[in-house]
C-alpha cells in the first residue's frame, strides 16, 4: 500500500513539473509575441525577433539586447528593413542601434 502511494506521488511531482514547463515557455510565446506585435514586425523580420526572442534565457530576459555583435546587428537590420529605411536614414539608425 504505501508503495502505491510513493509512486503515486512521484508520478504526481513528474507532471506537475512538466505543466510547469509548458505554461513557462507558453508565457515566454506570449510575451515574444506581444513584443513583435507591438514593434508592428513583419515578415522575415518577426521570424528574426521571434527567434531570438524565445532563444533568450531566463537569467537575459527577451527585451535585453542580444549578446553577440552578430545578434546584434541581425537584430538592428530586421528592425531597419521593417520600418523600411533606405540611405543615410538606414545609415544613422543601424548606427544608433548597433551603439546600444
């Protein structure tokens, strides 16, 4: 009888830290999602955000910039292509952006 119970338990404690998971990564969608929406991405450069957004970790929250100069720059060129920046207007922001 009591060996039911301990594994009953441990069942229990096995998928209740699963449920866990999933309603942590569905908060993280949630927010990724908002975030894209609210930068009104499109495209390539939602997939791009969306990416690197749900990449992130716990300990670099999503609306951090992203760790390498690589990201970085991804980053800033999705955010110019999507609010359609063309020249020295492209140029200046790319340079602010790349700054931060």
């Amino acid at each position: 009888m009591t060996i039911v119970r301990v594994s009953l338990l441990a069942v229990a404690l096995l998928l209740s830290t699963q449920v866990m998971a999933a309603n942590s990564q569905q908060d993280k969608m949630k927010s990724c999602n908002a975030d894209a929406t609210a930068k009104s991405l499109k495209g390539d450069a939602r997939n791009t955000f969306m990416s690197t957004c749900l990449k992130a970790t716990a300990s670099a929250p999503a609306a951090s910039m992203p760790a390498t100069q690589q990201d970085k720059m991804k980053s800033c060129n999705a955010d110019a292509s999507a609010q359609s920046l063309k020249g020295d207007a492209r140029k200046a922001f790319m340079s602010t952006c790349l700054k931060k």
